[in-house]
C-alpha cells in the first residue's frame, strides 16, 4: 500500500514538466547591459492534486543577450499554463527552462508569488546564470 501511494506521488510530483508549450519567439537585441523585468500578475494553472485553480504573480527579470523575448509569444505560452495539472515549484523551474532555452539571456531569474492558500503563501524563484 505505501509503496503504491509513493508510485503516485512520484508520478504526481512530476506532473506538467514535459507538457509541450507554445513556442517563445524571440527578436534580435539592439543593445547591451540593460535588465527587463517583465510581470505577469495573472498567472493561472491547476493544481495536479486537488485539481483547483492556482494563482500568482510570475516575474521574470533578465539580462538579454543576443534575443529578447517577443511579449505575444509570451503571453500564449503562459495562458497555456491555465489548464495545466502542475506544482508552483515545477511551473517556475519549466518556465525558466523554456525561457533559457528560447532566449539564451546572460542570466534570468523567474520569480512565482502565489495566492494562499489554507493560510500558506508560496514564493518560488529559480534562477540561471547569476548568483545572486
């Protein structure tokens, strides 16, 4: 029985991680040194176990490099998140995969700030290329 419920739970934690996206399009930086912050405060995704809604604020803060990010791509990769089982912490680290992926920043870091829930707010930021 334990091992059962540590099979789902295993299954469950991975939950959205290979979920094929809407494709970041990018377009050829201009300038050098300068950050971009961009937030979206209506990030919206399902929770894989209780299947209700999550919500938050996702920040995304970066150095470009050769590529900027195109905001309309963006904005259909995110919305794809609306309907998708997926962890605030699995759903921060993918959205940091894609963007480094796509973008290829000098550094990014990608903050997610969820509502509460049951009284517990959870804040999750992964980062790429830079330390601090």
């Amino acid at each position: 029985m334990r091992e059962d419920i540590e099979k789902h739970n295993t299954i469950l934690s991975k939950a959205g991680i290979d979920a094929k996206m809407p494709k970041l399009e990018c377009f050829k930086n201009q300038f050098k040194n300068y950050e971009i912050t961009i937030v979206i405060p209506e990030f919206t995704s399902v929770c894989p176990k209780t299947k209700l809604p999550d919500f938050g604020v996702i920040t995304i803060k970066y150095m470009p490099n050769k590529w900027c990010v195109e905001l309309k791509s963006l904005k259909f990769y995110i919305l794809a998140y609306r309907n998708l089982g997926i962890f605030y912490e699995n759903a921060v680290n993918k959205i940091l995969k894609d963007f480094v992926k796509a973008v290829k920043p000098k550094w990014v870091i990608v903050k997610g700030e969820f509502n509460p829930r049951g009284g517990i707010k959870s804040i999750v930021e992964a980062k790429y290329g830079r330390s601090d």
